[in-house]
C-alpha cells in the first residue's frame, strides 16, 4: 500500500509538468515500474551485488509490487534525467526519512548525478562516503 501512496503522491503533489508525467506514466502503464527494477537487478548483478538483487526479486514476487527502494530509486533517476539535480537530492532525503534503505544501485545513481552538476560536488561526497561506511 505504501508503494501506491508514493504513486498517488508524486503524481498529485508535482507542479512540474514533465516530472508529472513520467510519475503519471509510471502509475498507469501496465508494466508501471518492471523495467526499472529489471534494469537495477541486471545491474546489481553486474557488479557481483547477487544478495542485493536476489532481495529486490524475493520482495517484488511476495509483495506483488516493486519495493520501495527501486520506487525511491526511479524518482531519483527521474528527477536526474531531467536536470533536477536538487529535487533527487531531496528525494532521497525523503528516501531516508521514510526508513528505506539506498542499496549500491540508488547510491551509484545518486553520485553520479550529483557529481554531474559541480553545485553539488560537496553532497556528491557525503554519499560516496556513507555507501562507504555501510559497506
């Protein structure tokens, strides 16, 4: 239910448009989300993160829906896309205020789209370095 609530919210509560309809395509699409978390396993797995990959699986068949890291991860990524570079930092704030836990896909994302924009070098490197102690 919380996975529903986070669609319902990012389409509901966005004033930008083309952040709107992403979120909008991601809540009515048949698929919603599928090719995403496909993509963050194929990836995990790419970098020898199977335990990592194996739990997003585990949790997408016994929930029937994506976990709420690869939801977090998508709004990440999309703000990314989009040069919001503030608005997924602050995504993933939320992401952590929420209590969901980034995996190394979100963090690999997350840096690289910080690093892009030389505004946020400096949070680029507070990231890199809690992956770090995490691991």
């Amino acid at each position: 239910m919380k996975g529903m609530k986070i669609y319902d919210d990012l389409v509901n509560n966005t004033t930008d448009k083309d952040m709107k309809k992403v979120f909008l395509n991601w809540h009515t699409r048949p698929d919603g989300l599928s090719s995403a978390s496909l993509k963050m396993s194929r990836t995990l797995i790419k970098n020898v993160n199977i335990d990592e990959a194996m739990e997003i699986c585990k949790r997408t068949v016994e929930m029937g829906m994506q976990p709420m890291v690869v939801i977090h991860t998508c709004v990440i990524e999309a703000y990314l896309k989009f040069g919001k570079t503030k608005c997924a930092l602050e995504a993933y704030w939320g992401m952590l205020a929420a209590g969901v836990a980034p995996n190394s896909y979100t963090y690999t994302v997350l840096v690289k789209g910080l690093t892009a924009d030389p505004n946020f070098f400096g949070e680029a490197k507070k990231c890199l370095l809690e992956m770090m102690e995490k691991r």
